[in-house]
C-alpha cells in the first residue's frame, strides 16, 4: 500500500492531537494531577524495530472499533509509567513501584485506561460526525524484547507510529506510543478530509421535520405545566421557553455538563412505555432547595442530601403536573412512577454505561426563575420512546385514539382560574437552620416562623454511626472473613446520629422490642428549638 502524503500525515496527527487531548483530560480529573500529551510525532517503522527499542515490560492496550470505523489500533506504555499511574489511583504515588505488575495494580491501570480511551472515542464522535464507539480496551503486560505475538501485527509489517509525550504531575515525563496499521491510518485520513470538505457522511438515524417539530409542542406543553407547578412551589415567577430540539447521545452531553449534576428518570407506566431523564445544573438545584426551605438563594449551600431531597419534591410535583398536561392531549391517562432524583456524574452507573452512544432526542429548554436562575436545563428521550410519542399524539389529533370518559382524569385535576392559597400551617423557625422565606400571596405567617408544609413530606434517613475509619485501598484488599476492622471511636464515647448525613443528636445503643434501638441522650445545636 503507498504511504499517506504530507496533507493526510498532517491530518492524521490533528486527529491523534485531538482525540489524546481529551484522553489527557479525562486522566488528569481521575489521577488530580495535571496531565499533558503533546502533539504527535509520525513515523514509518516496523513492529521488530519497536521490540528493539522497547526492550523492558510494558503495557499493551489495543482499541478495537465496533461503530462508526472499521479497525483496531495499538498503545504502548511503560510498566514504570503504568505502575506510577496505579499508585496514583490508589491514592499515593510516592510508593514504589514494584518489579513486577500485580492484578491489583494491573485492574487499576485498565480502568485509567478504560477512562482515556472512552474519552478519546467521545472526541473522534466529534470530529467524525458520527457515533464512533469502541469495545472495553483489551490490556496486555507483556515483555516487547521477546518473540510473543502481537494480534494482527507482523514484526515485518509497516505500521504507523505516533509518539506522544507524557506528562503527569512531577511523577511521570515519558512517551507513550500509538501504532495504526496503514489501511486504518487512511480510513481515519479519509473520513477526517471527508468531514473537512462540508460534504455529508451517514448518519445515525434522525428525526424528520415533522417530528422534531411535534416534539417540540409536546416538550413546550411538558415544560409549561411544570413551570407554573414550579413557579407555585417556589413563590416565584418561572418562565421556561419553548425547546430546541436535536439528536445527541450520552457521551455529548456529558460534555455539557462535565461535573455532577441532578438527574431526575422518569419512567411511564400506563399510556406511554418508556422513560426519559432531565438534566439539572448543581448550582440551579442548590437554588430551588434554597428557596423550597426558606434560604437565602443567592448565596445557596452546598447540595446535601437534605437539598437533594427537597430538589427531588419540587420535581414530582413540577412531573405530576406535566403529566396531567400529556393526559389532556393524547386523550389518555397516563401513569408515572415516583421520579428518581440522583445527585451524580452523568454515566457514572453502570446502567448508563451501556447506553453511553444510544441516539437521545435533546429538547434544550431556557429555566429562568425571577432573576435567581437564567440558565439551560435539558431533557433527554431515547429516539424509539420520542418517535412513538409522536405516533401517539398525532393519532390522537386525528381522531384514531378514542377518547376516554372524563373520569380518566378525574386524578389530574386543573386548578381553579385564581385561587387564593389557603393559609398554611406555621412552625417556629429552627435556630440556625432556616430562615423565613417570601410568602405568596394571600398567605400570611408570624415573623420569625417558616412555610414548613411545603417540606414535611421530604423523607429524612436518620443513622446512628458507630464510628470511622480510613484505610488505603491496599489494606481494605487486604480484609477477610475474621478480620476485626478497629474504629477510631472508644466503646464509652455516645453514638452519632445523623440525620441526611447532618450530624442532629447523640446517645446509646440499646435493645428495644428485639431490635437495636438508640437512647437520645443530647441533642445538638443549631438543631435543638429555641
């Protein structure tokens, strides 16, 4: 086969540059330490002439492609490098690294690995236009300087080499070598031109005009309801403005939101079959928990389980009142389970992992709450449930779905033109812990006291913790049946209790009707009532 020209070499390496880039990016967040891989260096070389020069143990992950291109590639990193990498992960690099890699060490470097290349295949998503997506990287210790075989490459094969520098922290100033066969370096060279020149390549199914067009009025009408749902919780005004609506998958939107965020699943039981996901900002999510208990939301805290669980109420009742919207105009009741809120890395649970490149339609809605918020919040349906959506309402509008009897919505009930609120129940304020918020209104609360109905309802996990302990990962691989795990409380010191995490009492373990129970010796402030 001839050899790649200077424009395709060039656009070869562009590619490699962008794809590390990303690599180095996602190594650097797991490790905490500052990564950098520099722009490659090409050459022609053979596989023999890369086991002459790479004598040692080393590791070997191969990439395999499985969607969006053809092929394989392979990189090479030193077992010095890797085993720094290990330590790394297991929280000190200062340890030395040992001779010979052990599968603790080994499972360590294939998920940095496993990070990288996920991240790097993100990218070439990108560049392409399309899905690109890859199997698990396949991990290789093996010793170069000997005769063992390496897959599908001949040791007198011409072959690519891109040679990247690796910097991690002060710990690791290396190489780290990325081998392509010449007839997967052109495929990579022709999709990238390709991409380059304007012209259209294949795409993943997308969604007709007509379609983006019907779920846009039906995210419109979603979102409406749960705004005035939410604008009624928060006593502010809410607007949120009519969808942009595209394809994405999960990979892209975690680019968009690349730190933790709320992730609310809801998942339709009766009328529709399927489920969707909503996608909240950390910072809008600590504002409307703020302001559900009473806070002063332009200097919002942390988002605690607490907040978490006041976010969550505000979502099943903005969801409740979206739903009751969807029952009106696809002539049909409609169910949901309880919405699930998360606080996570979008894609961190294995579940989601396996869904990372499915076609999601992305309805991009504007959130804007009196001057607190003016930010993006996103909802994201899988392409089959968006479709069938579709196919539901506009059979509905044209008359093919029956209409049902008015007591199907008889549980969805709209609320009067103006009502005026009923008074609410109030409660001292806790010392410390809340503050009055702003009364809508027509309702009127003494100073010094909070709405506290609007929070009642939020459950509380209340745990009675026995004490800590710290250990590196290397001690607790260490534990076996038997092993006493000493903690760093004396028996005689009284036991936490934690309310969501928040530390509210302490006291004694008893035993109360056959079960364990916790006598309540002192309550801690600000928690105790004035």
């Amino acid at each position: 086969m001839n050899k790649l020209t200077a424009m395709q070499l060039d656009a070869l390496a562009e590619s490699g540059n962008i794809s590390m880039g990303s690599a180095a990016t996602a190594l650097s967040h797991l490790l905490g330490y500052k990564v950098e891989i520099t722009t490659p260096r090409l050459s022609y070389t053979t596989l023999d002439k890369i086991r002459a020069s790479h004598p040692l143990p080393c590791i070997l992950i191969r990439v395999r492609y499985q969607k969006g291109l053809e092929g394989s590639n392979l990189f090479i990193l030193s077992d010095r490098d890797a085993g720094m990498v290990a330590n790394m992960m297991m929280g000190d690099p200062d340890l030395p690294v040992p001779d010979e890699l052990d599968d603790l060490y080994l499972s360590a470097v294939s998920e940095a690995m496993n990070q990288m290349m996920g991240s790097s295949a993100t990218a070439m998503s990108e560049m392409f236009c399309r899905v690109v997506e890859i199997t698990p990287p396949e991990m290789e210790y093996v010793n170069l300087g000997t005769d063992t075989p390496i897959g599908e490459f001949a040791d007198n094969t011409e072959v690519i080499q891109i040679a990247f520098d690796l910097k991690v922290g002060d710990y690791i100033s290396s190489q780290m070598l990325q081998i392509l066969t010449l007839d997967f370096a052109k495929q990579l060279v022709d999709e990238l031109l390709y991409v380059l020149s304007g012209e259209s390549l294949p795409e993943e199914p997308v969604l007709s005009a007509d379609e983006a067009d019907t779920l846009a009025e039906i995210g419109n009408i979603f979102m409406g309801s749960a705004a005035t749902a939410l604008s009624q919780l928060l006593a502010k005004q809410v607007n949120i403005t009519t969808p942009r609506v595209s394809t994405s998958t999960l990979r892209q939107i975690q680019q968009q939101f690349p730190e933790p965020c709320v992730v609310v699943t809801v998942e339709y039981l009766q009328g529709l079959a399927g489920d969707n996901l909503l996608i909240i900002s950390r910072r809008d999510a600590t504002v409307i928990a703020a302001l559900m208990m009473g806070e002063e939301a332009d200097s919002p805290a942390d988002l605690d389980e607490i907040r978490i669980s006041a976010v969550s109420e505000a979502m099943n009742q903005m969801v409740g009142a979206a739903c009751a919207s969807l029952a009106e105009i696809f002539y049909r009741s409609i169910e949901i389970s309880p919405p699930h809120t998360e606080y996570r890395a979008l894609g961190e649970d294995a579940g989601a992992k396996k869904k990372l490149d499915e076609v999601l339609v992305k309805l991009s809605f504007r959130l804007q709450v009196d001057g607190l918020i003016d930010s993006e919040i996103a909802q994201l349906i899988p392409l089959v449930f968006a479709r069938e959506m579709v196919r539901v309402l506009l059979e509905a509008m044209e008359g093919q779905e029956a209409q049902l009897p008015q007591s199907v919505f008889e549980s969805f009930p709209e609320p009067p033109p103006e009502p005026l609120p009923a008074p609410l129940d109030c409660e001292p304020v806790l010392s410390g812990a809340l503050h009055r918020r702003q009364e809508p209104v027509g309702t009127f609360c003494p100073e010094g006291t909070v709405q506290l109905d609007l929070i009642r309802d939020i459950p509380v996990l209340v745990t009675g913790l026995l004490g800590r302990r710290t250990v590196k990962l290397k001690e607790l691989m260490a534990v076996t049946a038997g092993s006493v795990l000493e903690l760093e409380s004396t028996a005689d010191i009284p036991v936490d209790i934690l309310a969501n995490g928040k530390l509210v009492a302490r006291g004694e373990v008893v035993v109360y009707n056959s079960h364990f129970g916790i006598k309540i010796t002192d309550i801690v402030e600000p928690w105790q009532r004035n």
